[in-house]
C-alpha cells in the first residue's frame, strides 16, 4: 500500500486550505503529522486517516492505494 495525497490535497483546497499549517487545527494533529501528510512523507495512522475523512469527506481508501505489481 502507498500513501497518495492528491485526494487530500485536492480536498483541502476545495475547503481553502492552501499550506499545510491549514490542516493543524482542522484535523487536530502536530505539525510533524500535517507536514507529513501534505508533502507525502508518510501514510496516515488509522485515527489521522478518520480525521482526514471527518474534515475533508476523503476515504482512508482514497488516501492509501494498492502498488502496482
């Protein structure tokens, strides 16, 4: 499984959020774990991919996707 963050960025644009210190106080998360998920540093854990989902309307499926064979 692979972490892609054009669901969620496209989301929170949608939303109006435009740099990743947006996503701090709307998911509820540090600025390691915002910075992470905006530049793709790293996959959500199960409670930021609800928050994600909660916030933005965006599936944990939709953030993590199967890697090609």
């Amino acid at each position: 499984m692979s972490y892609d963050r054009t669901q969620l960025l496209a989301a929170a644009h949608r939303a109006g959020d435009q740099h990743w210190t947006d996503l701090i106080p709307r998911l509820g998360v540090s600025r390691a774990t915002a910075y992470r998920l905006w530049t793709g540093r790293g996959e959500p854990k199960a409670t930021t991919a609800a928050a994600v989902q909660a916030a933005y309307g965006v599936t944990p499926a939709d953030l993590v996707k199967p890697v090609p064979a």
